[in-house]
C-alpha cells in the first residue's frame, strides 16, 4: 500500500487534462502504441465527437521509479461547470491532485472552483504550468498567478507539455514523491466507497468503487450498505485500459466490481460496500447534487413511457448528477421531470438517451426551481410552469440567485458589466489577479444566466472570459407564468415563468419564434402569448397551399385523419399536441430569442 498514489488531474476546460493523460500512459507503457490515440480516456462517442470529457474516467498506471514499482491510479475529469460533481467524486477517490494551467491562457473560472474541491478535500496539489511550448505561452506571468492562487514556491510548479512530452516524467516523479500513500488498514473491516458505475447489458451493472479499509476478495459475499443488499463478488479487479480480473484487492485501492446486478435502482454512487460477516461503517458518501435547470422529458411515441423510465434508470447509473420524477403533462401526457446542472449537461442527457439506449424524446421548455409562497402561507417548490399556481393565490415568488465569477481580459471589462446589468446581475466585486486580468463578482438570477449567457460572454469576450457559478439563495421576484396557446389551446409544455418586466417582449418574440418553427400545415395555426387571462401576443402559420381541412369540417373524418396521417411520416422528434405537430425546437425557442 506504501506504493500506491491514487490522483485526478484538475484544470478548466481545454488546458489540456486529456491529453496529459495520454501522454502519462504512454510513459508508462500502459497503452501499447498500436492502442493510443489521441484523448483516449474520452471513450463515449460523444466526447470524441464534441472533444469534451463529460465522464470521469479512472486507469491504473504501473511506474518504476528509484528501484521501486509504484502503482498510480489516474481519474481524469470534466472541466465544464456542468459537470463539476463528476469532479467532487473523483476527488472523494484519491489523496493527490495534478492542477493543470495553460501557460498561454492563465488561471480562469473552473481553475479556481476544481482547486478549492481539492483542497477542502484535502487532497496535495501539484501545480502544472501546461502547453510551455507554444509561442506565445507566458510561463512566468502564469508562475505568478499560480504561486499568488495556492501559495506554492516556484520550484514547486512542473513546466510541461502534453504535446510535446516535456516535464512528463518530472510529473510521474512528483506524484511518487509529493502525493502520500493511501492509508487504511486492510485488516480493519471493509468499507469500499462506490464512486461510478455503468450498465453493461452483458454482463450486468459493473460498479467503480475506491477501498479505504479492509480488503476484498472474489467469491466474498458483500453487502452494499445503503441499499442492504447483499451479493456475492462474482468478478474484482483493477482499471487498465481493459479491466483486469484480481483475486484480492486491499485497501487504498481503486477496482470494479461485477456481481452480476440487473437493477439499475440497486446502486447509488456514494454508496458503501462491506462485507457480510463483519460488516464496516458506511463511509460518507456525496453532497446530494444540486440541479440547476429543470425539464420534461417525454417519449416521442407515448407507448415508449415504461422503456424510456428503464433507460433512465440505467443512464442514472453512470450519471449520478441527474435526477428524475415521473410527470404529466395534458399536452405530452407521460413523461418525466428532469433536473440537470445546467443546459449542457441536459442536451448531453437528451443525446445519450438517443444513442446509448435508442429513445427518441422530447424535452420541453427549461426552467429554474422558483419558491412560491401562496396566499395561505404555504411554500411551493416550483421547477414546472404548468405547477404554478393561480395568481390569486400567489402572495409572492422567489428566485434562485447565484454568486458568478467571471474572470477576463481587463479590455472586455465594460461590455461584461453591460451585459450582466442586462440580466439583472448586481456587480459586487472587481478584483485584478494582474494588470491585465480581472475578476468580476456578480449577484445574479440563476434563471438570466443558465441558458445562453455563457455564449453571449465568450462572445463579447472574444472567448477570453471563464465563468463559474454558486447558488447563494433565493430574493423575491416579480415574476409571471407567460402561458402560449395553438389555435386555442394550452400547451402546457411551452409555458415559462418570466421576469414581469420582460414579459411582454419575450411573448411577442416567443410568438415570432415559434412562427418561424411550426411547419406549416393544411390549416393555419394561431400562436398567442397570455398572462392569466390577457393575451399579449398573437401570430399565424399560414395554411399550406389551400385550406384543405376546412373543406372537410364536421364531415368527413376519416379523410381529415389521412391528410393528417401523411404529413406526420418521415418526421422525427415531433410531438402532435390537438391537431398542430411541434417539433423539438419549438420546445427550445424560449432559449433563442435574441
Ligand atoms: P481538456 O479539456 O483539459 O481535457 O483538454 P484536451 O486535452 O482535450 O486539450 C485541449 C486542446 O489543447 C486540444 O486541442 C489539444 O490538442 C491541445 N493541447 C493539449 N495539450 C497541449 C500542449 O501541451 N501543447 C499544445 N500546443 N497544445 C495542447
Ligand atoms: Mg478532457
């Protein structure tokens, strides 16, 4: 156990964690060269694909260093802000952090939020200054920032590239000398914490668990301690670039384990694994996930409700950061309530239930959680329009604001504080980390920012600015459920609940939005926007060539039924709400009206 190191590599977005790793298995002659390529821990088609990390992903490392074998076990994680809890798990696993700056970039947003998990985890942080070979890398104004950042001295701090291969072996050396050995005692009772898991149809539910005390062997009969349910260990072993089968697996490791789980709701990551017979404690497990952005996810094809709910469970296994209720809504009918943390993390969960499971949904108009305090005293925790209450039973609402940092070039400092006042933000800070670099503090309505605003600032920022985000509470708002209504009817699952000073504008743009979506059909469509009983906007899909449908009014149904049936073939990620098909981005629109 004295040889073991269990570390993750921390950084913001892009700095290069990925393909640090790579070169760290390289070194070590984990991957054979046949088998590298580039990023190679992104395994999901969809991080290859968008050149993100959106999972953790844990590999274990053999390195010979002053005449000893050490084995290192590396969980490389997401920058994203969405994705930070992925983070907050890995570092729950290991004892040692690699914190990873580009050299031409300098310490942004997630930089700072990753270390600050690491060190409340009191995890030793070894600084890396990334990238040192491009031209115009700035290692000593970066040294700088780092140095004022964690109060580390400048030989502290490895020059390296990924690309290049510099300062990799001083790194593998670092984490032999720098980072401590696990501790724990392998005679002590088992206490094993669950930090991942995945469904493998073949071979049932395989769990990622770090063991602190005790020592697992195959066969040995468990017990996962939340839950209460007991298995046998049919299948242990280490996380190579394969998995690799082990008799005896003892603490301060990192393994999988099979025991051949088909029930999705039988694992919870932060759970505890024991044994049977001398069972351990239950080790504390993660914060609960706080979501940000919530939405309806329904199935395309009602009859699809019960295998989208089992996919779901599944896909909860290897996100343990999304949760779910089921839902109704009167224009979708069954479906689920989704929080996710944030708008990238729900697009992701909306493309994996596609790919990985072959769902096709519908997910319908994002919304914050607001606190509605009705006329009787009672709170209502609201994250659906359609659950708002009447307003005559609303004595006020409150809204979940959010402390955001932004950190940039200090040129782009006054369109920042622009568009933040535009979202109702309240500059509360401005601090310069140098001459040329600021960080912004802000008091702001999580609602103004989950959706487009990280695009609008990398925009006006020409992409040199890096946000973060906490919740710090909820104010009263003066806020309104903006209802949308097609020829008529409600459509529940396009309502919003918007700022009232915006409300206007936002119906009359939503309205000319949704115009511009709704293919036209044989009949027209009207579009309008109310408040309670007041229409604020109104619009018209014209009719497809001549009103056909009009013709068959009140007579012929089984015609009107198959002018209907031929315009719905070779669509997908419709939905028919009365007689109006809405297609996916109808949903979104509310998200693209400027
Ligand atoms: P991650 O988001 O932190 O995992 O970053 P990636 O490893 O995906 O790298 C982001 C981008 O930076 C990719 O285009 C890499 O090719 C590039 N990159 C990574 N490391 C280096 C480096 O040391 N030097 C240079 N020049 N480019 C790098
Ligand atoms: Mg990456």
């Amino acid at each position: 156990m004295k040889n073991i190191r269990n570390f993750c590599i921390i950084a913001h977005i892009d700095h290069g964690k990925s393909t640090l790793a790579d070169r760290l298995l390289e070194f070590t002659s984990t991957v054979a060269e046949r088998e590298m390529q580039n990023q190679l821990l992104d395994n999901m088609d969809l991080e290859r694909e968008r050149g993100i990390t959106i999972k953790s992903h844990a590999i274990q490392m053999n390195y010979n260093y002053k005449g000893e074998e050490y084995v290192l076990n590396l969980i490389d994680t997401p920058g994203h802000v969405d994705f930070s809890y992925e983070v907050s798990r890995s570092i729950a696993a290991c004892e040692g952090a690699l914190l990873i700056v580009d050299s031409s970039q300098g310490i942004e947003a997630q930089t700072i939020s990753n270390l600050y998990l690491a060190i409340g985890n009191d995890l030793e942080i070894i600084p890396v200054l990334n990238k040192i070979d491009l031209p115009h890398a700035m290692p000593e104004e970066v040294s700088d920032q780092i140095i004022e950042l964690i109060g580390c001295e400048k030989e502290d701090i490895i020059h390296a590239s990924g690309k290049t291969g510099i300062g990799i072996e001083e790194i593998l050396n670092a984490i032999c000398d720098r980072i401590p050995a696990p501790k724990g005692d392998p005679e002590a009772p088992l206490q094993a914490l669950i930090f991942d898991s995945v469904f493998n149809s073949y071979r049932g539910i395989e769990v990622y668990f770090r063991i602190f005390n005790g020592t697992l062997k195959k066969g040995e009969k468990v017990k996962f301690i939340n839950t209460g349910k007991t298995y046998e260990a049919d299948e242990i072993g280490v996380l190579k670039l394969n998995q690799e089968a082990r008799q005896v697996m003892g603490a301060g490791n990192v393994g999988y384990l099979i025991s051949g789980i088909k029930n999705a709701k039988e694992v919870k990551v932060g759970d505890t694994i024991t044994h049977v017979d001398k069972p351990g404690e239950s080790i504390q497990g993660f914060e609960d996930v706080k979501p940000m952005v919530f939405a309806g996810i329904y199935p395309v094809e009602t009859s699809e409700y019960e295998e989208l709910r089992a996919s779901m469970e599944k896909l909860q296994l290897n996100d343990a950061s999304l949760v779910w209720e089921p839902e109704t809504s009167a224009a979708l009918g069954f479906g689920f309530r989704c929080g996710f943390l944030g708008m990238l993390h729900m697009e992701i969960v909306q493309e994996r239930l596609e790919r990985e499971f072959d769902m096709t949904v519908i997910t319908t108009v994002p919304s914050v959680q607001f606190h509605v305090h009705t006329t009787k005293g009672q709170l209502m925790k609201v994250s659906a329009p359609s659950e708002m209450p009447e307003p005559n039973y609303i004595d006020h609402v409150e809204e979940p604001f959010i402390k955001a940092q932004i950190i940039s070039k200090s040129e782009f400092v006054g369109p920042i504080i622009t568009l933040c006042m535009d979202k109702r933000g309240i500059l509360k800070n401005q601090t310069y980390l140098t001459s040329d670099r600021v960080e912004l503090t802000f008091e702001m309505p999580l609602a103004e920012i989950v959706f487009d605003f990280f695009d609008k600032l990398k925009t006006i920022s020409r992409g040199y600015a890096s946000l973060d985000y906490e919740l710090i509470g909820f104010r009263q708002s003066n806020m309104v459920k903006l209802d949308v209504m097609l020829n008529g009817e409600p459509v529940d699952a396009l309502s919003a609940i918007v700022h009232r000073d915006k409300a206007y504008d936002w119906g009359k743009r939503l309205c000319e939005k949704l115009r511009e979506l709704l293919p036209r059909q044989m009949f027209e469509i009207a579009i309008q926007a109310a408040i309670g009983q007041k229409i604020i906007a109104r619009e018209t899909v014209k009719a497809l060539r001549k009103n056909v449908l009009a013709k068959c009014y009140g007579g012929d149904i089984s015609r009107k039924r198959k002018l209907l049936e031929k315009q719905k073939k070779g669509k997908k990620r419709m939905r028919q709400v009365g007689n109006v098909e809405i297609p996916q981005e109808a949903f979104l629109a509310v998200l693209k009206l400027d």
